[in-house]
C-alpha cells in the first residue's frame, strides 16, 4: 500500500490488476481495457456502443466477465477504500459500518427480479455497506421482494468472516436490519434505528445518512441508474467499479493537494 502512495491514479489500478507471462502477448493493454470498462460505467452506453477509441467491445467485455467471476473487482474496490480512508487520516479498516439497501427497476430477461411491495418496484434491490465517509466496502444484489433482514444477514456474516475488517466495532441500521443476528464473540454490535413518534419523511440521522449519499453517488454513474446486467454477479461488480471510481477521484485530489 505504501508503493500506491507515489503511482498516478492510471499506473494504480495497474498495479493491481492481474500479471502474467504466459501465453500470447498482449494486444491491448489492461490499461485500455480498464478505461473501456470505466466508460461503460460513467455513460451507460450498451457494451456494443463502445467508441473505437477503445478496444473491441468483445475484448472488453471478456475482461470484465473473467475479473467479475474471479472477484477481482470486489478485492479491487476494497484495496482503493483502503486507499482513500488512508489518505483522508483515517485507519485503514472501520470500525463503524451503516447498512442500507435500494430497489431499482429492472430491464426484461434479467435474472432473480422480483416486486417490492412497499415500493412498488419491479426488478433487484441492492443491499450496500458503507464506512464513515460514505465509502462502500460490501454490495450485495438480490430481486427487489428479498427482506433486508435476510440481506443483512448476508452482509453481517461477510463482514464478520472476512480478516480485512478485524476493527469493526458496531454496524448502524434501520428497523428493518432489526431480526439480523451476529456472532457476539467477534465483540459486533447492531444497532437499530426507530423512527420517533410524529416523525414523516426523511430524517438524517447521525452516521445514517452517509449510505443514503452514497446511493446519489452511485447513481450518478449513468449503467447503475437502472438494473441492464442479466447476471447479479455482474450488476454487484458494476457497483464496485463504480465506489472505485470515487476512491480513485479521491485519491487524484489527494495528489494534487
């Protein structure tokens, strides 16, 4: 990690991105592909659609489905989360994490849709936690009619089982996240969130109301405004190359400063 400190944003996400020498060379460099990858992210275009600038939309899109079944784009988005809290003084692993989760609609033919009733939403729900600084460490798509608290479950035993955030000390949630059960010998709180009597709308609450600018962020990334991915696994590496594309900007300004 303290290599990545002195590498430009576009040499960074080369370093961690997979080495070999067997085989054929190259034609394109993993460079080229990744900006082919970000483009489709920011501006939503079909993978078809991809400018010529970049390399065949073909190519592209096979490196985006080996990285997105290896899960290199999950150990990718956590290394740049790292990254960031670093640069912003802070540890390099939470200790407090809020969870919250968002239905979407999604395009036909996708897989595991389903109907939100509260929301009244057809397509995929997913379920996002995130640190302090609004930064997501864990994205988990599931059809829109799954219960958070079943998805939370998910998330808590992911955070609980993996090393990588050994400090976590207490994760925030609303009424929903209430039935969710945890491993107390982890020393993991959860903590519910009511709303008070008379309360309508929105209301922010301390350290809540970073997941819910979290989604605004990744909302803005134009492939994530609507579920297009037929495969979930694909939908959840869209969210993370979306976080990573914070943490990068995050990082860029971090050099400039």
């Amino acid at each position: 990690m303290k290599l990545a400190y002195q590498m430009r944003p576009g040499k960074l996400l080369s370093f961690f991105l997979p080495k070999t020498s067997c085989g054929r060379p190259r034609i394109y460099e993993l460079r080229y592909i990744v900006d082919g990858i970000l483009y489709i992210v920011k501006n939503g275009c079909t993978w078809r659609c991809l400018p010529h600038d970049f390399p065949p939309w073909k190519t592209v899109y096979y490196y985006f489905r080996s990285w997105s079944l290896s899960g290199l784009w999950e150990l990718l988005n956590s290394a740049l989360v790292s990254l960031a809290r670093l640069c912003a003084g802070r540890e390099e692993t939470p200790s407090l994490v809020s969870l919250d989760s968002q239905s979407q609609s999604a395009e036909p033919g996708v897989e595991a849709r389903g109907l939100d009733g509260g929301k009244k939403v057809n397509g995929r729900k997913r379920h996002i936690a995130v640190d302090t600084l609004g930064l997501m460490l864990i994205c988990l798509c599931t059809s829109a009619n799954t219960a958070d608290s079943v998805a939370g479950q998910k998330i808590v035993e992911l955070l609980n089982n993996k090393k990588h955030y050994s400090k976590l000390k207490k994760i925030l949630g609303d009424n929903a996240y209430r039935g969710v059960g945890i491993d107390f010998s982890t020393g993991v709180s959860i903590e519910a969130s009511e709303r008070k009597e008379g309360q309508k709308g929105f209301v922010p609450e301390a350290f809540r109301w970073v997941v819910e600018r979290t989604f605004a962020w990744l909302n803005r990334q134009r492939r994530l405004v609507r579920n297009y991915e037929k495969k979930i696994i694909h939908q959840q590496s869209i969210n993370y190359i979306a976080n990573a594309r914070l943490c990068l900007k995050r990082y860029e300004k971090w050099l400039q400063a």
